[in-house]
C-alpha cells in the first residue's frame, strides 16, 4: 500500500492521527520545495508550518477525492496566499 493512501485510511479512521502521518510524510520535503523558491530553509519552515496549520483548521477534504492528492497539496501551498 502507497503511504498516500495510508494516509488516506488513516484520516477516514480518525482525521487527528491521519493529519500526523500527513504530516510527517511531507513537512521535510515540503520545506525543501518552498526553499527553492524563498531562498531560506528556516522561512520556508515557517511558511510549511503556516501552511500545516491552515490545512488542520480548514480540513480541505476535497483534496482528497482524486488520486492526485499530493500534486494538488504541493501545488496548492507552493502558490502565493496558499
């Protein structure tokens, strides 16, 4: 089974724990993405965490209706006003 779909498992079965393997299956390599584009692995950091926060608040579950879920997760917090 691919981890994008244990994840997906995971927050059908309870959103708290699926949220802590979301995250820590992506914060590194989300950070290492936005430092591409701010040029600072702290501020990246930040931004990631910003980001990590506004998606717990939010619960945008629609992002997890299609198969591409992870694209659309990088994509969507790689944007300005993510």
């Amino acid at each position: 089974m691919k981890n994008s779909e244990r994840i997906l498992l995971q927050f059908k079965d309870d959103e708290q724990k699926g949220f802590r393997l979301l995250y820590d299956s992506f914060y590194d390599s989300l950070v290492l993405f936005a430092t591409q584009f701010i040029g600072e692995a702290e501020e990246a950091a930040d931004i990631v965490q910003e980001c990590f926060v506004d998606f717990w608040v939010n619960r945008p579950l629609s992002f997890f209706s299609g198969k591409a879920w992870v694209s659309e997760l990088f994509t969507k917090y790689s944007s300005p006003g993510g």
